[in-house]
C-alpha cells in the first residue's frame, strides 16, 4: 500500500481517527509520518499494542480525578500490575477487578458515562409469573399474526394453549 501523502513510499504506519462521529484511516510512510511529528519508534510501539490495549491504556492514564492503586502493587492473586492491565487492556483474574477498582471505576466512568449498571436486569428462575407472562406476549403476538396471514390451523391452536395458560395461572 502507497503512503497517502507522497503516493511513492510503502506506507508503514497506519492512523485510525474518530472525528465527528465518522472513523478516519491515514497510511503514511515513515518520512510522511515524521513531517506529521509522528517518530517512526512511535510508530513500532502503537503497531506492537493491540487497538484494544491501546485505547484503553489512553482511557486509563492516571488524571487529577482517578486516583490509582500504586503501580508497584499487583494483583495478590495473579500478579498483573497496573502498567500490565495498561499495556494488555484486560485484567488477570477475577480478582483483579477488586484490586483496580479505583482504576476501572474511573475508567467505566469515561466510557459508560456511568461506574453503574443500567440495562437489563437477570431474572432469576423463580420469576415464573414474568416468564408465563412473557410466553403469554409472545403467543398473542403470533396468534394475531397468523390470524393476518390466514393460518387458521396455527391460530387455532395458538389460541387453545393461550386459553390453558390463562386458566392454569
């Protein structure tokens, strides 16, 4: 692949940018990229570091509002330390996320927007009125469908076991 800039050169170092929402990918080859301000040893360590890794080592650089476990601390379990979840973008063991919690709260707040969970709630097996409520949701919704598409036979029976859940519950 030829540099963008110069389209003489094999480009070697290649930049990805989110701007306005639209993702950006920019192939330079090394003298391109230093007349950018980009060093080519740069270069080699953002190719070495998986995206992941790299994102989230930017994400969890210590600011003035995260306050970080001391960088020479690991994990009592594992032994990954701080500069280690940095550099792989993931943790070693459960435990890990006791052990950062400073460090992932921080860092679920920058991404998420929220240290807290705000989706959908597990609901356990003893839920059955919200299980045969849904399943009930479900089978009105497939009766009228085949009611539209004329599928009698189908809607028949869809209705007959509608009319046994109900009775049942």
């Amino acid at each position: 692949m030829l540099c963008d800039d110069c389209q003489k050169q094999e480009a070697e170092v290649h930049l990805t940018s989110i701007e306005a929402e639209e993702m950006r990918s920019v192939h330079l080859c090394v003298s391109c990229a230093n007349q950018r301000g980009i060093s080519a040893e740069a270069a080699e360590t953002v190719a070495d570091t998986p995206p992941l890794a790299d994102f989230l080592g930017q994400l969890g650089s210590p600011g003035p509002q995260t306050p970080i476990s001391d960088p020479s601390e690991p994990c009592p379990f594992c032994g990954i330390s701080a500069a280690d979840f940095r550099k792989a973008g993931r943790v070693g063991c459960s435990q890990c996320y006791v052990h950062f919690e400073t460090q992932l709260r921080g860092l679920l707040r920058r991404i998420h927007g929220s240290s807290q969970h705000a989706g959908k709630l597990y609901l356990s097996e003893a839920s059955d009125i919200t299980d045969r409520l849904g399943q009930l949701s479900s089978m009105r919704r497939r009766l009228k469908r085949a009611i539209e598409t004329e599928d009698f036979e189908t809607a028949a029976e869809l209705r007959d076991r509608i009319h046994d859940m109900e009775t049942q519950g």
